[in-house]
C-alpha cells in the first residue's frame, strides 16, 4: 500500500466513523428526549405559542426529515441557536475551544518537553532508587485526581500564600478586541499557571513512562551494540541514537492527548473557572441548552477523532514500516 | 451414571480455567511493588466492607458539639478571651469575693479560687443545675426538681425545699435572707434556717430574681411577668404586680438602683425601667436574649442566642462583634469581674480534625471521616460492576473478532474506532443531560465506552492463539466454534483478561469520581467525589483543607494500589518479563500500566 493511499484511507474511514457518531448523537437526543423544547417552554405559554416554539426549532417535523436537516446544518456549519444565549451557537464556541486550547497547548507542551527528558533520566538509572521513586511518583501523578490536585494547588498557592489568581482567564473587567489580544498579556499568564500547572503534572507521566520503556527497549538492540563497539561516548549513545528512536511513540501520544484534552479536562476547566469547552457544556446540561451541550460535543468528538488521525498519520511518516504493514495499530 | 460423568467430564474443563486464575495472584505477590498495591487494596476493601462499624457517626447527621465556656470581662472594659471550661453547657456564673461558682447540665459544677483555674466537680445528682449563687462564704447551687444545694464543709447537702418545681435563679442577699425562683410561679424565701414557699399568685414560670438591697427586688418571668418585690418597712413580704404590654417570656433582670432596671427576653425583647413604669425599647437585636447585667450606672450588657452582645449607654443599644456564634446562657458581673457564659449545644460545623471527628465536619457539622469510609464503598462497587461490565464486553468482542476475523473482525474493529471517537466524560455528561443522574449512568457510561480498549488486546491474544497447534487440532478432531472458544481459547486469555480487570477498575474509580464531583452523581449517595463537589459548592473547600485532602488521598491510594498491580501482572501479556526487571519490557507496557486516555 502506498503513502498516499494509505493516508487517503485514514481520512474515510475518519469522515465514516464521525457520520457515525453523528448520527448515533441525534437519534439518542430525539428518542430519548421527544421534545428538548419542554426546557424552553415557560409556564403558561398557551398550545398555540408552544407550537410556534417547536416550529422555530423544527421539531414539528417527521424524525428522518429532522435528521436530514441536522446533517445538512452540520455541513454547512450551522449549529443551531442555543436556548441559553439566544444567539448561533458555532461563534460561541469557537470561542470556548480558543480558550480551552490556551489552556491545553501550553500544559501539554510543558508535560511532553519535561516528560521524555525526565523518561531518559529514569532510562539511565535503571535499577537504582531514582527509577523507583520515578515510576512511583509517575504513578501518583496519574492516580490523584485532576480535580482533586487542582483544588491543592488553589488551597496552597491561591488562599494560603495568595500569590495566584485562581479563577478565570482574566481580571475581571477586562477589554480585548480579539482572542490573541486577550492572551497577550501578563495577566493572562498568572492565572494561566495554576491550571496549566496542574494539568502538565497529570499528562507528565505518560510521556515519561513511555520514554522509558522505548529506551529500555532500544537499548537491546543490535545497532546501540554496534555503536558501543564504535567506542562512542555513553551520553552520545543515549542521546543521539537511544533517546531520537525512543521519541516516535511519545509524539503520537501527544498527537492523541491534544485530541482528548479538549474534551477531557472538563474537570480542571470547573475547578479553576476557565471558561472553556468544558465547562461550557457542563452549564449547557444544567441549563438543559442542548442545541449548545450537543455541539460542544460533537466539537470535543470531532478534534478526537481528528488527532488520532493525525497520530496515525505521524506515525507512519515517522516509522515507514507501519505503512508496509498496511496495518493500522 | 452418564449425567455424573458428564459432570466430571466437565470439571476436567475448568480446571486449566481454575488454574489460570489463581496463576495471577501468584504473579502479584512474587512482585514487591505488586504486594504493596494488593495490601493497599485489601485495606480498602475490608473498610468498604466494615464502613458501618468503622463510621464513628451518622454521615447525614448534622452533629452537635455542647460545651461550657465563659467570655471574662478584662481591664480594658471588653469582653475577651473565649476559653471552654468544661465539657457542660453553664447555667449560671456566680462572683464572689475571691472564688466564683458555676452551675452546669448534669450534675456538674465549676469552682474557681482567685488566681486558681476552673476545676470540675461531678455532684451525684444528675440533674441540671440551673442557678448558682454566693456571699461570702455561703455558697449555694440550685437545679431541676426543687433541689437546692449547700457547700458545707467539703461536701454539698440538699436543703429541703418541699417543692419539686426547677428553681431558675437564685440569690442570696445576706447571711439570714436569700430567694429562688422557678417554675410555675415558685418563689422560695431563706432566713437563714430553711427555705418557705411565697404564694407569688402567679402560675407563670419565674425565670430570673434581682436586688438593689435587702428589700427591694424585681421578678420576671414568662409572657412578660414583672413583678417588685417590695419589703419596706413590713416585716411581711409584699407584692406588686406589674403589667405592660409584651406578652414575650422575659428570661433575665437586671436591677441596678431604683431608677434602673432592664429586662430582657425572647424575640430580643428590651424592658427599661425608669423608677415609676416600664416601657419596651427597641435593642436592634433580633435573636433571643437570655441575660443582662449592669455594669455600672449608664452601662448594660445583654447576650443572646448565636453570640449576640448588645450594650446599653443609657440612651440606645448597640451590637457588639460577634465573639463566637454560639448561643450565650446568660451574664454575670460584680466588682469589676463579669462573664458571659453558656454555652446552648451549637452545630459543629467546620471543625478541624479532632478525636470526635477525625477528618473535621462539613459545613453542616457532618462527620467527614464517616463519609470517606461510606464513600469507599461507592468506589469499589462502581469499579468493580464497571470493570465486570467492560471486560465482559470487550473480552466477547475480542474472542469473537479475533477468532472469526475477516468481516466479522473488520464489522467489530470499525465499532472499535468509532467508540474511540467519543471522549468518556463529555459522554457521560450527555448521558446524565439525557437521564436522571445515578451510579448507573456513570457504570454504563464507562462500561459503554472503555471495553474498546479490552476488545484490541484480547482480540491479538487471540489472534495469536488461534493459530497454535493445539486450536488446530481442536478444529481437526471436529469441535465446534463455541467449543474451541469456550473450552480452549477462554482459559488462555483468562490472566489478561484479569489484568484488564484491574486496569478498568482503576479507571472507573477515577471516572465515578470524576464524574460525582462535577455534580452528576446521585445526591443521596456518599461518594469520594460528592464529598469533593459538596465541598466545592459550599465554598468552604478553600479554607476547609480537612475537607478536601482526604477524599483525593482515598482516590489516589486506590487507584494508585490498582495500577501496581496490573504493573505487576504486566508479565501475563509479556512472559518474556518473566525473571527480573532487568529484561527489556516491551513497548506495550506502556499501555498497560497506566489506563488509557479515554
């Protein structure tokens, strides 16, 4: 199988897959939940204006012209009005998912900058005290819930020494003519830290761990075998030869963990009110906006499914012999 | 006979099954790290299963703390200085010359000698003493039942009183003369000698007596009773009745000459006199007011229910700064010494870890140590249904694709990758949207979601197996496919099965809490992650680290507990770990240690 093909074969089964998803999403809104517009409706609205209000939202429809209409405003990128805001959902969002990404890249970037190295570190002293405590602590780091940490962090840094902000993404009242406005500045940074903090803590053992085990792996070959016989030094070995091969796995998983960060931080995003996609839906379920809580996940689904594509993809441009394989893992 | 064989014949079956099961918890505790994540887990389940006896309370009981304490009256004119005394809420503080006596609940009392500290006495009666009273050397204590007590010596002695009525207040004026007064209009006179009923021709509760001199006092008592005692120039007792407006029980007098006087009540009612009548004044305060005393001629001070002061200038009243918010019995003050005492039982909310409450109370005085230990159970039941949920279904899916392949693999896989397009917690919060919040839409959330990651690996173990000699010879000698799976290929995937076991339950106790704390679980069931959203909700998390730390720690230990040992059972997916940890793992164990991002 070819490259091109191969890539071509992700991308349709990733379209497939999302119809899917699409589809199984409306028809488990509409079953279970005939009329999402009894959330909308007020007290003493009379038949006639309740009529006029499922009329707006088109569900005086049969269900399979409804469904139609509902992929044909996917398509075209009109994602309904939301019941809570009165207003189209899709800018609102876009929105959000700026503010969630301004949270998760930076996060993300430091746990797989620090991850790999400390990985190679753990790799190094393999057998001693130090690897122990490495694996141990990389395990409590993934055991201790996000929320739970983040609370930590706001008691400790926010409260007892009070020298963070602990909630949004700004002082309030603040003014920005544009999303790259509102992050270019200092304040954005401060309480920037406390979330991205607690969030690359979480992601910090995974990359770490694979690191290690690459290593360790690689270090029983045949080639780290002939470059010992070469007479190479034991940091060039490590870093040069080990340490680039042991690399692959870790940027697919970060590949991956961008995709599911979007949706699966929806904790941290609560607990330090930043707001996010995350915690945008959670307001959408409480306010039972579902025009709102449905996109917001079709959105989080959507970048999934898109960056384990992606991981895919890096995958196999990284490491051709996937490729011939014609497998996908 | 033929159905006894058959049973025999199928025991033979299951036993490599039964083998392959125990091989595990061998693997587990051939590994350190695996022992110490099999301890842990062990504990927490014996507390999930003792958590009625390990709780030491109710964890929906809101708990009451009592205990006695008195507020001094310092140099500077201030009240100051909380300091608790003793385990019984004070009825009565009396101040004499150099010791002062306290009356308590239960049977108890509270003598201080100048420049000594409180000492606690247990009296043998058990009732509440309700009044105390001194002069000189003369000290009395007065309760529930008509009793009345006398120190004599070092011993207390019951003065037969002929009534069985409480006796609220007490006061002794001189060596020969001194009053009580109680329930049901009781008014009790001492000369000295013993103690003689006053027809007080009120049946109304007396709550509190006050003397400017030997024969000129003031009574008050329930739905407004005011009455001056009045001696005069008669050698007989006499009464005047007063009555004014306020139909409220009047619960303390203060006399302080004959132009003064104040008493107070219920609803923060204020009664002034003024020498000739008695008119109510508005005190500002809105909470019950249970004692008030002069402290000298334009200065009063009045204390209520839920740390109330209020203080009187001759003019208008005014509150002072809430020293505690508990509820104050009553104020006490002669010769510059004063004390505001009480306390009435008062919610314990907020407490700091103590020996009653070893993680602290919630802002509802709920124990939160008894909470945690429910709460375990909630994790292992969701962990472990969750976890049988999901190896169930990934395990089917798995044998079912990697034994048929071709389409039936290919049909099962894509279901695979589109389960791995929905991210779990955005799942589960469109779920519970749907439905009713309840653990069970959180264990099919995660049951509905993670077998996609059981179904991949079960599916290549069985890949690999199906193409072993022992399977072929199955299929030659004519067993039929659900044979083969169930009788050959089921015991071998068993240990991973069983690794993956552990693994799903780690995340599922991640998820519930994950889930509880954004406030998706069932209210009505403790859980790790309610007790954090309660926390969260009431806004006392953030001073309140009692509150928080230990459910996280709980999480984090279980969880942590599992994961080392589905690291140690590592070696079941890998034999090639099989002999120290020197050999090289393999790059999939990565995957396994820790769950999945799902």
């Amino acid at each position: 199988m070819g490259k091109g093909q191969y890539i071509a074969k992700r991308i349709i089964q990733l379209i497939i897959t999302f119809f899917i998803i699409l589809t199984i999403l409306f028809f488990l809104f509409r079953l279970a939940l005939p009329d999402p517009t009894a959330a909308l409706v007020m007290d003493g609205l009379s038949a006639e204006e309740q009529a006029l209000v499922r009329a707006r939202f088109g569900l005086d429809r049969p269900l399979v012209e409804q469904y139609f209409i509902y992929l044909r405003n996917f398509l075209t990128g009109e994602f309904g009005i939301s019941f809570h805001y009165k207003s189209a959902v899709f800018p609102i969002l876009m929105e959000k998912l700026f503010n969630t990404l301004a949270l998760m890249l930076p996060a993300i970037f430091i746990s797989y900058l620090i991850g790999p190295l400390l990985g190679v570190l753990l790799s190094w002293k393999r057998g001693s005290n130090t690897e122990f405590a490495g694996i141990v602590g990389g395990l409590f780091l993934r055991s201790a819930p996000v929320f739970w940490t983040g609370m930590i962090f706001i008691m400790i840094f926010g409260i007892w020494l009070g020298i963070l902000p602990t909630s949004g993404m700004r002082t309030l009242p603040y003014t920005a003519t544009g999303n790259f406005d509102k992050i270019m500045t200092l304040d954005y940074l401060r309480h920037l830290f406390l979330p991205m903090l607690t969030i690359a803590l979480y992601y910090l053992g995974l990359p770490m761990l694979i690191m290690r085990n690459t290593m360790l792996e690689i270090m029983g070959e045949d080639f780290i075998e002939l470059c010992q016989a070469k007479g190479l030094s034991e940091r060039r070995i490590m870093y040069k030869h080990v340490a680039r091969n042991a690399l692959l796995p870790v940027v697919t998983q970060a590949a991956i963990t961008i995709g599911l960060a979007v949706g699966g931080q929806v904790v941290v995003e609560v607990v330090f009110s930043w707001p996010g996609l995350g915690r945008e839906m959670i307001q959408a379920v409480r306010t039972s906006d579902f025009p709102m809580a449905q996109s917001a996940f079709m959105m989080m689904a959507g970048l999934v499914l898109i960056m384990n594509t992606v991981a895919d993809l890096l995958y196999s441009y990284l490491d051709p012999r996937v490729v011939l394989k014609g497998g996908n893992k | 006979m033929a159905a006894k064989k058959g049973f025999k014949e199928r025991l033979k079956y299951f036993k490599p099954m039964l083998v392959n099961l125990f091989e595990p918890f061998k693997i587990i505790f051939r590994d350190p790290l695996g022992r110490i994540g099999a301890i842990l887990l062990s504990i927490i389940i014996l507390i999930a299963i003792f958590a009625p006896m390990l709780a030491s309370h109710d964890p929906n009981q809101m708990n009451e703390r009592i205990e006695g304490s008195v507020i001094p009256f310092d140099e500077d004119g201030e009240w100051k200085n909380y300091q608790v005394i003793g385990q019984r809420p004070l009825n009565e503080v009396a101040l004499g010359d150099n010791y002062q006596l306290a009356a308590a609940d239960e049977g108890y009392i509270y003598l201080k000698e100048l420049g000594d500290d409180w000492q606690e006495f247990k009296l043998e009666l058990n009732i509440n003493f309700l009044a105390a009273a001194v002069y000189e050397e003369l000290r009395f204590v007065a309760g529930e039942a008509g009793i009345i007590l006398r120190q004599a010596a070092d011993s207390w002695q019951i003065m037969p009183t002929n009534t069985e009525e409480n006796i609220n207040d007490l006061i002794i004026l001189n060596s020969s003369q001194a009053y009580a007064v109680g329930d049901n209009g009781l008014f009790l006179s001492w000369d000295g000698d013993s103690w003689t009923e006053i027809d007080s021709s009120t049946t109304r509760n007396l709550r509190e007596i006050s003397f400017i001199n030997s024969e000129d006092g003031i009574i008050v008592g329930d739905r407004g009773t005011i009455i001056h005692y009045r001696d005069g120039e008669l050698s007989e007792p006499s009464f005047r009745s007063f009555m004014d407006s306020t139909f409220r029980d009047l619960l303390a007098v203060s006399y302080f000459n004959e132009n003064q006087a104040i008493a107070v009540g219920e609803r923060a009612t204020v009664m002034i006199y003024d020498g000739q009548d008695w008119y109510t004044a508005d005190s500002g305060a809105s909470r019950s007011l249970n004692g008030v005393i002069h402290t000298s001629e334009n200065e009063a001070y009045a204390v209520g229910l839920r740390g109330s002061i209020i203080k009187y200038d001759g003019e208008s009243w005014q509150s002072l700064d809430r020293i505690t918010r508990r509820d104050y019995r009553g104020i006490s003050f002669a010769d510059d010494q004063g004390y505001i005492y009480g306390v009435e039982p008062y919610i314990n909310e907020l407490a700091p870890p103590s020996r009653d409450h070893f993680f602290g109370t919630t802002h509802l005085g709920r124990d939160i140590w008894s909470q945690v230990m429910y709460g375990t159970r909630t994790a292992l039941m969701v962990g472990i249904i969750a976890a049988l949920v999901v190896n169930f279904i990934g395990a089917t899916v798995g044998l079912i694709a990697g034994y048929y392949r071709g389409g039936v693999d290919n049909f099962l896989m894509r279901i695979v990758d589109i389960m791995y397009g929905l991210p779990l917690e955005p799942f589960a919060i469109i779920l519970v949207l749907i439905f009713e919040p309840s653990l069970w839409i959180i264990i099919m959330a995660i049951g509905l979601l993670t077998w996609r990651t059981n179904a991949r690996i079960i599916r290549s173990q069985v890949l690999s197996l199906v193409e072993r000699p022992f399977i072929k010879a199955a299929r030659v000698a004519g067993a039929s496919d659900a044979r083969i799976m169930l009788i050959h290929i089921t015991p071998n995937i068993l240990p991973l099965a069983f690794l993956q076991l552990a693994v799903a339950m780690g995340y599922a106790i991640t998820a519930e809490a994950t889930l509880s704390f954004l406030g998706l679980g069932p209210p009505q069931i403790y859980s790790w992650g309610t007790i954090l959203h309660s926390a969260r909700l009431s806004g006392a998390w953030r001073t309140a680290w009692w509150w928080v730390i230990p459910p996280g720690l709980f999480i984090s230990v279980t969880v942590i507990s599992v994961f080392l040992i589905s690291r140690s059972l590592e070696v079941l997916t890998n034999p090639r770990l099989r002999g120290g940890r020197d050999n090289a793992p393999e790059a999939e164990e990565f995957e396994n240690i820790l769950p999945d991002e799902q």
